[in-house]
C-alpha cells in the first residue's frame, strides 16, 4: 500500500481545490478533494484498525506501539513534515482531519498522533537547524518513531515562568537538572524537546529548548500515571539528574524557548481540539445507533422529544465545534502560526463539546452508557483530558478575552 501522502496529489492551503479562504472574512465551501482523501483514508483505518481494539487498549493501558507503526507506515507521524525529510508535507487542515477520524476510532491512539505531531515532529520541522534535523528528525522519520514535549512541572503548569528544571553552560555543553512531569509518550519517545531556565531571575527570558535523547546519562523515565481516560498514552515524568547534552542541542536561541512553547502550543491546540471532535462524533454516533433500536413503551426511543431535544444540541455543538476547528487549522497554516486566538477558541469549543456530547451519550444510553460493555463510559473519561492538557479551559478562556479586547477599536 502506497503511503497516504504519496496518493495526495497536493494539499496545500490555498490550493486551488482547497477550502475558499479569506483571512478577515473567512468562507467555507467544502474540503479539497485530497483533503477528503485523507478524511476518508483515516476514517476507514480508524474503523478496520482501532474501533475494534479500543476498549481493550484502553483497559491493558497498553501503548499502542503496532498501531503507531502502521500509522507511521502512512506517512501520518509525520503529516506537516518536509517531503525532502520523507515527511507527508501536507498543511494543518490535513493534521486536524487525520486526528479527528483517528480519535473518533480510538482516542488514546488519537492523542499520540497528534501530540507526537504538533510538539515534536513539526516544531523539529520549523525550528530546528538542519544539523538538529538530521540526527533528531530523519532518523524518527525513517523509523516510524516519535519525540516527547516536556514543559510542564508538578509546580509550574500553566505559570510557565516558574520553571525550576535549570541549564548551566559548562564549555560547550550545557548541564540540564530537574524533573518534567505530564510527558506523553515518555516510555517510548527517541527524544524530547526540554524545557528548561538558565537563570530562574530572568523567568520567561531565561527559558531555552533543548533536544535531548531519552537514552542520555542520567535520564530517568517514571512510573506510567494511573488516569482516568486516553489510558492507551503512557504519561510519564522525566527526571534529569545533570544530563549533559552539547551547545548545538539548542533548539532556537537561549532565552528563546518560551515564545516557542507558546507558539507550539498553539498549534498543540488544533490536534487536542480534533481529538475532542473525534470523541464528540462517535459519541453522537453511539447515540443514534443506540436509541434507534433501543425500545421503550412500544416504541424506539429515538422519537421522543427529550432524546431528539439532546441528540439536536450535540449535532449543533459538533458542527459549530467542527467548523471553528477547521477554520484555526487553515489560517495557523496562512498565518504562519500568528493565530492565539481561533487556535484557543477551537480548543474550548470543541473540548465543551466532546465533553457535552458523551455527558449526553451516557444519558441516552442510560445504565448500558455506565457499563463497559458498550464505548459511551470510555467515551466520557477519555473527553475530560480535552479540556485540561495543552492549556486548561480557564486560562484559554482569559487568552481569547485578552485577544477580543486588544482587536476592539473604540476611537
């Protein structure tokens, strides 16, 4: 089977059969015929591959290493990547189409894909020198591998600045000491961007990125977290105890890695917001397939008003979620990133939504929706992280607010 980049004759944003686009005045007409091919391309490997193995990989918490590879075989660990690296280079808008049906078939794999795509392999793709791509990209590539993200810390989440993992330069190596915690995929990672200050005084321009291989002297892996939903992901912390890693594993400039978090992140927001509207329509699947042939006083509990009532909301969410999503993706790829705002309203759009439609899902299922033997109860732990990771819903919340006001013009 051919790769899925290599079916796609061009997806690019703007192509002349993308979706119509004006910055300002954004329109939209319909998918591009290859973006549609990429839908449906996922779509069929989510229901032929995941859809029957979720509940299982869910219950082992097993990472889903034979999944990963396959996906990794289609060119899609890779999507946003170069094609002179052997990535898929295709836009966002393909990204967020492939997370999306990828989630709807099983949401752990889905927020590996897209974790591995949107932290690691397309900020090594648009940061890094290219010396910094051919040891720590490439080789991923060629390996259907992926990388970690590590920012976060047990004390310093959404307060970047309170970073405590420090970087001392000795000659021409830097010495990296502390501990990173909430890295996704930090047992099976190759390498990680880590985040890390050289000097606590100066808070957000003391912290610089570094590219670290997860074998380097005195990296530690912990324990695998015991979570509530995608318990497909291993999540990990990541101790350093002086882990020595030379001058040319800056990633950026020193002092620079705190723009590039933010900037990553923003793009982070995209797949978690796709992964939500994975969760929301197999959700909202579940709930007509269920209440279709699921009969009450004589009749299919599809007809009453209160389910339709439920079943119209969640239709409605996920279109608006959906389509706001879809607009952030196009312009994060015209924008050349420079898009905070519709990048944080897709995340809580379609992370309220996921988490409303399996509310809901569970409610129309009824005690079958509280049991494990159909997906909804699944459904409903594995759309809670959507509204946590990547930046939770209060601060992106305050983010959109601080973006509206600075636009409005009132003289």
């Amino acid at each position: 089977m051919l790769r899925l980049f290599q079916r796609v004759r061009l997806c690019q944003s703007g192509s002349r059969d993308g979706i119509c686009i004006t910055y300002r005045n954004f329109t939209v007409t319909r998918l591009s015929e290859d973006h549609q091919l990429i839908q449906k391309s996922c779509r069929e490997f989510a229901e032929k591959e995941l859809m029957p193995i979720a509940a299982k990989i869910d219950r082992d918490m097993r990472y889903p290493g034979d999944l990963i590879e396959k996906l990794g075989a289609q060119g899609l660990l890779y999507v946003s990547v170069d094609r002179q690296l052997g990535g898929a280079g295709l836009d966002i808008l393909a990204l967020s189409l492939a997370v999306e049906e990828i989630a709807r078939g099983c949401s752990s794999t889905g927020a590996v894909v897209s974790i591995h795509n949107c932290l690691y392999a397309n900020l090594l793709d648009t940061k890094a020198t290219e010396e910094q791509k051919k040891h720590f990209l490439a080789p991923l590539i060629r390996d259907s591998s992926i990388g970690a993200f590590a920012l976060s810390e047990y004390d310093a989440g959404s307060d970047v600045a309170a970073l405590s993992t420090t970087a001392r330069q000795e000659g021409d190596k830097w010495i990296i000491k502390g501990t990173k915690a909430w890295v996704t995929s930090a047992r099976e990672a190759k390498n990680a961007v880590i985040f890390a200050t050289v000097e606590r005084n100066l808070k957000h321009a003391g912290i610089t990125a570094f590219i670290v291989p997860l074998d380097a002297p005195g990296v530690t892996v912990g324990r695998n977290e015991d979570k509530l939903g995608i318990r497909g992901t291993s999540t990990c912390s990541l101790m350093l105890d002086n882990v020595e890693v030379p001058r040319e594993n800056v990633l950026g400039e020193v002092g620079e890695g705190f723009r590039i978090a933010m900037q990553q992140l923003d793009l982070a927001r995209i797949g978690i917001a796709s992964q939500a509207l994975g969760i929301a329509r197999a959700s909202l699947d579940l709930s007509i397939s269920y209440a279709s042939s699921r009969i009450a006083f004589g009749q299919s509990i599809i007809t009453m008003p209160t389910v339709k009532a439920k079943i119209a909301e969640m239709g409605l969410r996920l279109e608006a979620a959906q389509l706001l999503t879809r607009r952030a993706a196009a312009l994060y790829s015209q924008s050349n990133g420079k898009n905070t705002k519709y990048c944080s309203m897709a995340k809580v759009s379609a992370s309220e939504c996921a988490t409303f439609n399996s509310h809901n899902c569970v409610q129309i299922l009824g005690g079958m929706g509280y049991v494990s033997d159909l997906p909804a109860e699944r459904l409903y732990r594995d759309a809670r992280i959507t509204q946590i990771y990547g930046g939770v819903t209060d601060i992106q919340k305050q983010i959109i607010a601080d973006q509206v006001i600075k636009e409005c013009n009132f003289e």
